[in-house]
C-alpha cells in the first residue's frame, strides 16, 4: 500500500504527538510505501502571520521524527512547499469542489473557533472576566495547588462559551466590540486559504494516489473530502484516481499536564527533547483527584490524570498503584514521583537519539526526499492535465 500523511511544522516535539501520529507511521513503514511531508503551505492556513520559525522548526520536528523511531531509509521525507504539483493540483480540484462541501466540514468551524479562543482568551481574562473569575477562586475551598492555572482554565472555559455563540450566529457579530473580540481579529481568521485547506489536503493525498492516510478522528472529515473530490473528478472526467482510505490512529487519549489539550502553548507537554528534571517538575504539578487531599484519603484514579498516564508508562505497576490510590495507602506525591521515573525512561532512547541527528543529516534527508516526491508527482500531474486536455 502507499500511504501518505503530513504534519504542519510544529517544531519540536512532544509525546501527544507519539502516540497521536508517530508511533502509527512508524508501525505502516513495515510493508508499506509511506511518504511523510512537512506541511508548512497548511502551517499558513492558520498561521501566516508568524513566519518565522517555519524553517527552524521543519528541522526540528524532523529531528523529534527520528528520535522517535521512524526510519529515514524506509520513507520518503520530504516538504509540500518543494513539491509545487501540490499547489497546481490543489488549484485544479478547487474547481471541481462544491462550497458547500467546504462549508459543512465540521472542523472548519472547530479550528476558527479555536483561534479565536486562542487569539482573544488573554484579554478576555484580563479585562472582562477577572473580577467574575477572582471571586469564584475565592469561593472554591478545593485544593487548588495551582492558583494561577485555575483562573486560566477558567477563564478559557468562558471565554469558549462566547465564542461559540459568536461563530454559531446567535450572537450579533455587531456585538464582538462589546465582547472585546475586534471585528478585524475576527475577519482575519476567515481567509480563503483557511476555508480551502481541505482542497489542499486533498491535492496532498490525492498527488500521490495514495492508498492509506493515517489520521486521527479529527481528521476523518477530511479523507472524506478527498474521496469525494477524487470520486467526482473521476465521474466528471476519467477514472485517474484511487480513492484513499483513512487508516484510523487508535490512540490513548493523553491530556496535558493541566488536564487540557496538551500543547506547547499552554505549557503543558512532556516534551522530548527536556531534561529529566524538567518532565519530573512537571509530572509533580499534575492536577490530580481534587477529593484526595490528605496522602490517605482515598482516591479515585478512573478520573486521575496521573492514573491516565500510568496506565501508559507504568505498565507493570499501575494494577497495583490503583489498589493504592483506591485504599488510601499511596499519595500522590508518590504516585508522581513513579510516574515521573517511568516517564523519563521511557523517553529516554528518543533523547539519546534526538542528540545523535545533526541538521546536515534532515537538509540532506529533505532534498533526497523532495526529489523523489517530485519524481512521482510530476508524473501523475502529467497524466492529470492530459486527461484535462491541459
Ligand atoms: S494517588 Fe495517583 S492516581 Fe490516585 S489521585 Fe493521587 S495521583 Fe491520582
């Protein structure tokens, strides 16, 4: 099977993005065709107006890739921006691709949404919501070891509430003055390239005939599209191309230390390539039951975040540290403190690894790669414009 797959250039890498997409790609490089791409015309969907890093950050994540197992030799590695079919292909099925097809994609509502909170929650906090979020901290007698962390995340929780309501119409978008949200923030999340990324996604794919496309669920909506766009183009003109199928990332659903989305940006990931000092400061800030106050309460790990992580690095104990929790005989310092060693022996290879892979080695990597992505996409575009009689 060929399978294809990419990956906007996050720069480096954490271990949600292991278990999310790596850890899959690594298993479909045995017997398999695989093409992985850097996806830096998407990073720009979103995030055009921080360049900067891009280049910087496709070395490093191509780095993390390695470190964490993918082999270069059984791949081909390469970056969209080099393989300019991507573009004329994208170019051709955005003529043949329905608006509405666009428009009732339910990530495209998910991911504007997400920048907005993203864009807007700081002032929100600031502004708005302090003096309601201060008095509810002053209320809550829990053990809130974090006080900081829990205005946030309360604050982010409000500040989606607006948002959606905002994006879903049912409030004015006269009113986002009134909201602190402005107008031009808003508009400027609403491009075309954003709302016609899932056509890019698709020339991606579709360049390449593939037959697989690893993804998650929230990806799923978009390997759809691609089919249909390939569906149509084939009905519309002449059979050309396979129909990919999605080959779905079963994945252990691993939050960040804070109990949200993990993300660099919130400062709540394990990341690969930190010290052992700075994942065991994290682990040991990690909320936890907020009912086990005292090291001999007893705990509830069905709903711990640490229990979740255990359940992944502490295959041989975590029977055993849920009988603790559960009787009250293991605290969580404790608990942690097991987490934290499991945790960093498990990325401890990557970091050795991660040590080991100069940039010299990703530039040379990258331009193998890119000329035999090349290689193959200028033949299938060859064939799709004289299909097209272009
Ligand atoms: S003992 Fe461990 S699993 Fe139980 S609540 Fe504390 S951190 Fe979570």
């Amino acid at each position: 099977m060929r399978i294809v797959s990419g990956m906007r250039p996050t720069g480096k890498l954490h271990i949600g993005h292991y278990f999310g997409a790596i850890k899959n790609w690594i298993n479909l490089q045995q017997g398999n065709e695989t093409l992985f791409f850097v996806a830096d015309w998407h990073a720009l969907t979103t995030s055009y107006k921080n360049i900067s890093d891009i280049r910087e950050n496709t070395i490093q994540m191509l780095i993390d890739w390695i470190a964490m197992g993918l082999d270069p030799a059984k791949s081909i590695f390469f970056v969209q921006s080099h393989v300019k079919y991507h573009a004329e292909l994208s170019l051709i099925l955005g003529m043949i691709t329905p608006k509405s097809w666009l428009e009732l994609n339910p990530t495209y509502k998910d991911t504007k949404y997400n920048l907005l909170k993203i864009a807007h929650l700081e002032k929100e906090y600031k502004d708005t919501l302090k003096p309601l979020i201060d008095n509810i901290s002053n209320i809550t007698p829990h053990k809130i070891e974090d006080i900081e962390a829990f205005k946030k995340i309360l604050a982010e929780d409000i500040t989606d509430t607006f948002i959606k309501l905002l994006i879903e119409g049912i409030i004015d978008k006269g009113r986002l003055i009134e909201l602190n949200i402005s107008k031009r923030d808003f508009y400027e999340t609403d491009t075309f390239g954003f709302f016609g990324y899932p056509v890019l996604m698709a020339s991606d794919i579709l360049m390449y005939n593939a037959d697989g496309v690893p993804v998650g669920e929230d990806q799923l909506s978009h390997v759809e599209i691609a089919r249909e766009i390939a569906r149509r183009f084939n009905y519309l003109y002449k059979p050309f191309f396979k129909e990919p199928k999605a080959i779905l990332t079963e994945t252990p659903r691993l939050l960040g230390t804070d109990n949200r989305k993990m993300s660099k940006s919130y400062n709540n990931a394990i990341m690969i390539d930190e010290t052992e000092e700075e994942t065991s400061s994290k682990v040991l800030k990690m909320f936890t039951d907020p009912q086990k106050l005292r090291k001999n309460d007893p705990g509830r790990p069905e709903i711990c975040n640490v229990f979740n992580y255990h359940k992944i690095f502490s295959q041989n104990e975590y029977l055993n540290i849920e009988d603790g929790c559960k009787s009250g005989k293991l605290g969580c310092v404790e608990c942690k403190k097991i987490l934290a060693k499991n945790l960093n022996m498990f990325l401890a290879p990557m970091r050795e690894k991660r040590l080991s892979i100069s940039k010299e080695l990703i530039e040379n990597l990258l331009q193998e790669g890119d000329r035999k992505a090349n290689e193959i996409a200028s033949e299938n575009m060859k064939q799709i414009n004289e299909i097209l009689g272009l």
